[in-house]
C-alpha cells in the first residue's frame, strides 16, 4: 500500500471513477477526463463542493469495513488485484512466456471483444432521469420479441397549461406509431422512428400518448432502444428491451413420475474396469434400471452385460472432461447424476433427496457429499479490463429455501445432480485432459447455481493395489495418465487466463 | 372469424387487455378484471372517456395491416392460434391421445412453471414513473454483482424548498448505504433495507443521495430489485439488476491463426461407411489436415487410417442427433463446421469463407448451400400462456452488415459453421432420433443468431444405389432406419408440445 498523501490521491481518483458508475469500464484515465467525471458529479453543489466532498466522504478504511465480503472488498474499483503467495493463488499470465505474452494479449483482447459484441456487452451506461420532468413513462420493462409490436403504457404529459402542445417520440431499432385514430395533422411519422403530436386538445394528447406503439424493425436476439420523448425542453428517456424468448426445453417425467425417468446416471473410466464394474454393481443393488452412460477412453473396449448401460468408446487416452461431455451429451432424462468410476453407492446414496432438491428449488447442481468430504467452495469474482480476479473460499453464501440441511455454495464435490439442460449448456471443456475439477465450476459462474446437501453420501472403492498383475499394470498406466504433467499445470492455468478472461486467482 | 358485433367485443377485450402491457401474461380474465385494467388506464381522461376511447381507436383491420409481418400479425394477444389444415401446419397436442391430454398438460405446466422459476420469468410488470417527481434518478441500467456493492448514480432531489427534508430509500433484495461521512442523526439505517436521510440542509441532502450505495446480500444468479426513493407524497421507483456475468469461453486461435486451429469438422454416420469415406476423401483434397470427428452408431466400427480423424463407437442405432451431439461435445477449436457424411466437397467448399462471416458479425451460426440448396427459412413465435403459435417461412429477415451476398434467418442447410460454445449452449436432442432438422433451429431460437451465404457451396453424393452387394444391404438395413415411422413423427410432434412449450405451427 502506498503512503498515505499518494493513497488519499489514488483513493479520491477510484471514487470519483467509481461515483461516475462506470467504475469497471473506465480505463486508463487522465486526470483531465478525470475532472470531467468528476465535475459532471458536482452539478447541484456549489463552487467549493469540490473540498466539501473531500471532507464528507467516509475514510477508505471505513469503506473497506463496509463492504468487504469474507475479506474481499466487493467495490467496483479501476481495477483488481489478487495476493500471491508461493504457496497461494496464481498470476495466470505466468503461463507464458514474456515474450510471448504480447502476442498472447492481443489475441486474447480480441476473441474477448468478438465475444463481447456477440453477448450484447458491456452494456450502456445507466440512464438517468432529472427532476420534474412533465412526462409519466415506462422506467424499465417494457419488452419486445424481434420484429413484433407493443404498445407501450403509462406515457402522458403533466406540464403546464399551453395553447398547443408538441410531444416528439424518438427511437432508434425500430418504428412508433399510435393505435388512436386521428388525423395526419395531429399524428406525424407513424411507422417512423420519429413520431410528433401536435395538438391544443391536452386530453387528445394523453390519450395519444396512451396509445403510443413501438416496433422492432431488426431481427436480433438482445438489444436496448432507448426511446425519447420530448417536448420543449423536457427530454424522458426509457428503455424498450429486444429480446427473444429462449425456448424451453422441458423433459416428461411420464405419468408414474418413475427415477429411471427423471435421472440418468453418467460417468467416465480408463483403464480401470474392475473399478467401474464395482461401482456399477453397488449402484445395482439400489437402482436396478437406472440407465447409465459410460464412456471410455481405454485402449481395450468392454463389453458390458447390463441392458440399462451405455457404452461409448471413444480414442485412447482424449481425457477427462472429452468424456464427460461426452456421457452429457447423451442424457435424455430431465437430471443427470455424476459418480467418478470408482464411487461406491451405499444405503445413504438417496438420489431421490437429490432429486426433490432441485424439484423444490432454483438450484441448476446439487452436490452431495463423497465419504463426509462435501467440498464446498464459494467463488468471489472482481471484474477488471485486463482480466477478472478470482478469489477463492471454502464454504457457502446461504442456506437453500426449504432445506435448511442444503447451502448456496459455487463448487461442491464431483458427486452432485444437475438439471441436463443447463450442464449441457455449460459443459466440460474437452481441453481438459487431466486431473481437473473446479475449473467446470469456474464455466459455470453466471450460468449455474450450485447447492450442497451435505446428508446425501456416496462411498469411495478403496486405494489398496488390486493383486491381479493385469489390472495391476493398468492401474500403474492409469496413474501415469492421472496426474498433471508440468505442461499440463501450465495449460491449465493460461487456458483460465485466455478462455476465461482471468488475471489472477487467490 | 366471428361476426362484427361478437368480433368487435372480442376485439375491445383483446385491445384493454394488450394496453394493459400485459397482453401476453394476462390469461382467463372475466370482465370485472378487464373493466379494472381498462379503467386504470382511463386516469387522466374524462368520464366519458371510454366512449370517446371506443370511437378513436384504429379499426382492427388497420391495425392488422399496420403490425403484420409476412402475412403474421405480430401484436399482443391474449392467444394465438394457427390456421391448420390437413396438407399445412400442426396443432401439436393431437399427438397425444384425448384421454392422456389432462395428465400430459398438467405435468406440461409443473415443467413450465419451474423453467420459468429458475430463468427469472415470467418478468415483472413494466415500472411507470410518474410525471413531475422532485427525484433524479437511474432509469434503468443500474447493475451490481451477488454480493457486490455499487454507488447508485444519479440520485438528487429537487422539490420545493421547506425546512427540513426526509427522503427514505427502500430496497428489498439488498441492503443500503452512503459514502457520504455524516452523523447517525441525518442519516438512518446505514447497511439496512431502508435508509432515510433528514437534515435542513438541502445541499447536504443531494449530496449525501449522490453518494448512495446498494449492496446485494444474497447470492443469486440473475434478479431485479425495486428500489424507492420517497419523500412525502412523491415516491420514484428504479431497478437494480443483480447479475453475475457469464463467464467467457474463449479459444485461442494461436500465432499463426491457421485454419486448422479455428475449425473442427463434426459429422455422423450409420451404415454407410463407403460414404463416410467418399466425404473425408472429397474434405482432404482441399483441407489435409483439419481435425475431423465422426460419431458411428453402425453396427460394425471402422478404423479410419487418417492421423486427423477421431472416432468415436456409439451404441448400436442410437440415432441422428445423439450422434450429433456427441460430435460437437469433442471440438476444441473457436468453429465447427457441421457436415454429413454423404456431402462432396469441392473448389466452392471455401470454410474460410465462413469463417471470415463468423469473425466479423455476432452471428453465432452461418450456412452455406448443397448443390445451390439453401434451405432458408424464418421462424416466428407468437407467446401464449398454454403454449406458443410458432409460424415457418421460407427466405430471410435481412442482409448482414457487411455481407450483402448473405442473410440472417432462422434455420438454413445442413451444411453450417458455429461458434463451437454457442453450438453446444443449445445442443441437438438426443431424443431425436432419426430424421430431424429443422428441430434443431427451433431449439435455438432465442440463443442462436443463424445466417446464411449461398455462395458456400457443397455438393453431394450420388443418390445411385452401390453395386457391391454387401454395401447394398447395408444401405437397406440403413433405409430402413432413416426414414421416421409413424410412431417416431407423433413423438417429434410431442416433443414440440411438451419440451418447446409450443401449441401449433404452420
């Protein structure tokens, strides 16, 4: 941390980009575009405001002690920064090399602009509206699918008393019009982007105004209009939000409402029959006809005596999550549950407690715990321009609605149910080769919410070497194949800075 | 359509209930409740209004040619319908027989009401603001990240000058606060859901409301608090969006952007294997060394002599889009291009044309044509509450920016590039098994941006039957399989009803 007159300095400069509200996209600021947020802050306040705000404004510290979370201060800043220690948390572009990293960054900026402009991101800044404006209007809300009409509600003016009136509407992705029937004098630019009401008759207008329709004019999926209406020299100006429903992709439990309906069981194996076979074998002993989906990539394929199984072979040694997305990829019932080949089911296995979790609540995962090791971690993310801070913590955010045994959490054990559709949505990126776990937890920020149900337990086989010489050089080749290679380390950590957008990690 | 005076009724009930904003949330009203919407929408207006109101609106006629698109009028309603006959269109609940039709809709509703739960819908009714309110404030476009605090701009209060003021700000999701150094005295309820600022100082005030702070305490994935911010009778509401950003995805197309590290050919194939082979032939006379994934459910596994090709063994006939599925659950690369295995390519098949497409649009999807087949077609949804009226069209919404010679629609040919991680967002069904492809593009509607470039082109192979016998049979067996029974057709009519949420199409 820098002495204290640099620090007051650099903390009055985050404030005021923070004040400015656009904190996490306001970059590489000089002081000169600095004043100018500043000031444009001030308007209200008089000349010596500037020294008034300095004295008003809480001491950092006392910021700090407001709005840290589990010791992270979730505040918009200019920009993050993560602890590393040897022993903890990462600076991601280590991965390269420095003179690669130039070269490296500017791909990375832009697939992460080309992404971003696929997204609709970032979004606009906030709207704001002044005082007194003469106008009623829709503050947020109004949607409209692509190229469909709405009307509009709550549009009508409350100035002062005139002998006419003039009411201009502006928009710019599509066209406005009104479902009143009046006059081309009265109503200009119907079906324009530009629509003008003149008129002396101020309950006319209003009922005009009532009347006010907007059309999307382009095919787009996501995208903010920003309408404006006018009159003298009042401005409102609202949002009309283009959007077109995701469609649902809902399963049928069927009639019974049967397990062997809602859940399927996948998992992956290499090159360790003997386990995948005993775990297939507990799970029998409490759910016969659950089907299962397994894929292998061993050198020998098996064959498997179970009709509810599925194999799926696939070329030697592709990876860890290759095969779990490919056993997701292949789920037709409404959940999924994933087992390593090496669990063993037990009479504490409930899936159906799993199942009446997610049945009851928003919850997309729900873990449960693998001999008493439930996992949990909460991830706490800090966006910056240059990459995002990811910051680490083992626990829970909340307790679940209606489950007081279950938690809120990011990341739970690799024995948890998830809804298919949203795994499938995030995936496990094939990239992975190895040992890899939380990085499908760190895909899923933003896109799953996870939960932990601590009581739900699934065994683990044990580590004792089978004395079976050929599964015991299986074994011996599987661990070879396990473990990350230095390179694979590597990978691992630049594909978090590259593919993810991170900086760093604690 | 019903005779003038049952359709003029029928038409005001339609109209009360669209202004309302509500039109396509608000279901089974009696008219006690449409006199209530109506009427709340009169204020303003004289009593006689509602007579005036009847004979100033647009005839429907008019407005039927004013908000039609492509022969669909795309207006509120509070239900579609499709015009079904017997060679056009499906009304999707005859796949199902009467009697299990009560079952299979309120198990239909219980999956649709979860969908909606756990995507944050249906969304709030539009927020009006008032007119003439003393506040400035944010309109819309406020965000903060679970957990996360962020300053709330725009906040002032410009009323009447009185000697002292009492502004109270309300929040429900999140907890409230200032930066603003301040005594307990003037301002109350520091970090709580209600925060009220009194002091006879008004610039004291605007300047303790200009530093305003939300802080978002409960962990969740996507959600919307009201806000207000009151002083006596005047009262304005804003939103602020909680939000936790989808982590990107991005692929590094490496330092020398080859072709071979932005693109994966992703095919399947059953039974056929001459054909397969034809095809990868056809692909390395112009792309030696793409990688290229074949999913095969055939009965007998080939081994391919192509150091760039990974196979991959499916159970026996487990079908078109598990096949599919699971192709594109193994690409590594920014792009897949989609083709099938009796497709010819040739000196038309230019993929770096349609990566040049994807690289600079936000299209997630681009076709290209087989043999000068496009195979463009425009889907466009209508919302109601037992199910959506989706509506097919041959052609193209507009041309895309930059690319005169090609379209954005909704569907195209089966010969396509995507953006690997929108393509596996939405996925092919696996419970499509055989003969499927428009089922596709209607899975993604909401998620996929699909364009079109005819000048793409590849050809196909001959639909000559082989002379080697064994080839032959195969190719029964393999027709045999293709083509949909009339059991599989009633299931992909289901599949619409239950999974899409969707009524009827034409």
């Amino acid at each position: 941390m820098e002495g204290p007159p640099c620090s007051r300095f650099l903390w009055l400069l985050k404030m005021s980009v923070l004040i400015s509200g656009l904190g996490i996209v306001l970059f590489m600021f000089r002081s000169v575009s600095l004043r100018a947020e500043f000031s444009s802050l001030t308007s209200g306040l008089p000349r010596p405001a500037m020294a008034v705000r300095m004295r008003n404004l809480l001491p950092e510290e006392r910021l700090r002690n407001l709005f840290t979370y589990d010791g992270i201060w979730l505040f918009p800043k200019n920009q993050c920064k993560c602890e590393v220690t040897k022993e903890h948390g990462y600076n991601f572009q280590d991965a390269y090399s420095q003179s690669d990293l130039p070269a490296v960054n500017a791909r990375r900026q832009a697939e992460f602009e080309h992404f971003q402009r696929r997204e609709g991101l970032p979004r606009p800044a906030p709207l704001l509206a002044q005082p007194n404006l003469p106008f009623g209007y829709p503050v947020h809300g109004v949607e409209v699918m692509p190229l469909h009409t709405v009307p509009i509600p709550g549009l009508q003016f409350e100035g002062p008393e005139a002998p006419t009136y003039e009411v201009t509407l502006t928009a710019s992705l599509g066209t406005l019009n009104t479902l009143a029937d009046v006059s081309d004098s009265v109503v200009q630019g119907r079906g324009q982007k530009q629509l003008t009401i003149s008129t002396s008759d101020r309950k006319l207008l209003n009922f005009i105004l009532q009347h006010v329709t907007y059309t999307s004019t382009v095919y787009q999926n996501h995208g903010v209009d920003v309408v404006s209406l006018e009159s003298e020299s009042s401005v409102a100006k609202f949002p009309v939000t283009i959007r077109h429903p995701v469609i649902p992709k809902l399963y049928d439990p069927g009639p019974e409402r049967k397990l062997r309906d809602l859940v399927t069981v996948a998992t992956k194996t290499f090159l360790r029959p003997h386990k995948l076979m005993t775990m297939l074998r507990s799970l029998r002993e409490y759910y016969p006809d659950l089907t299962v989906i397994v894929a292998d990539d061993s050198k020998e394929h098996l064959k498997i005596n179970d009709s509810h199984v599925e194999y799926y072979a696939m070329p030697f040694g592709k990876g860890w999550f290759a095969g779990r997305n490919l056993a997701i990829s292949q789920v037709t019932t409404k959940y999924v549950l994933w087992v390593d080949d090496d669990f063993f089911f037990n009479n504490k296995t409930k899936i159906e407690v799993l199942v009446d979790v997610l049945e009851k609540t928003e919850l997309d995962v729900v873990g449960g715990s693998v001999l008493g090791n439930v996992f949990q971690f909460k991830l706490l993310l800090e966006q910056s321009k240059n990459g995002d801070c990811l910051h680490r913590k083992p626990g829970f955010f909340q307790p679940v609605d209606g489950f007081p045994s279950c938690v809120v959490t990011s990341g739970v054990v690799n024995f948890f149910l998830a809804h298919t559709e949203r795994l499938q949505r995030v995936g496990f990126d094939p990239r992975l080769h190895r040992v890899a776990h939380s990085e499908f937890f760190i895909d899923g920020l933003g896109s799953l919410l996870v939960g932990s149900c601590p009581e739900v337990i699934i065994g683990h086989q044990s580590h004792v070497p089978v004395v079976d010489p050929e599964l015991a050089s299986l074994e011996k080749t599987y661990s070879t194949f396990r473990a990350n290679t230095n390179a694979e380390v590597q990978f691992k950590l630049a594909l978090h800075y590259f593919k993810n957008h991170l900086q760093c990690s604690t």
